[in-house]
C-alpha cells in the first residue's frame, strides 16, 4: 500500500493507520506483516482475519 502510494518508506505508517480503521468498506484485513505473518485485526481478531481471508481464497 505504502508503495502504491508513492511512499515505499511508510510501510509502518499504512500499518497504523490502517489498525486504526473502521471503515468497513475499506479491506484492511488484507494487509500481512512483510515477514508473511497475519498480524492483528481491530474487526474480531487475527482468527476473524484468517477467516475472511480463506473466504476470499487469498490463503487456504
């Protein structure tokens, strides 16, 4: 996100704003740490995150 932005630097600063949203029209839950890891979800939870994803079959 941060490079698509323009901004490949600001990888963090995407990570913080994007825990902080609410908007659920906005697929935040998409985002992965760059070591591949899940991360948090302020919607329900890593297990929340990891569902909707394997719903969208980004993951198995």
């Amino acid at each position: 996100v941060a490079e698509l932005a323009g901004s490949p630097g600001a990888a963090r600063a995407v990570g913080n704003i994007m825990k902080d949203n609410f908007d659920e029209s906005i697929p935040c839950h998409r985002v992965v740490r760059s070591d591949g890891g899940m991360g948090g979800y302020n919607r329900g939870g890593s297990s929340e995150k990891i569902n909707k994803l394997k719903k969208e079959g980004a993951i198995r």
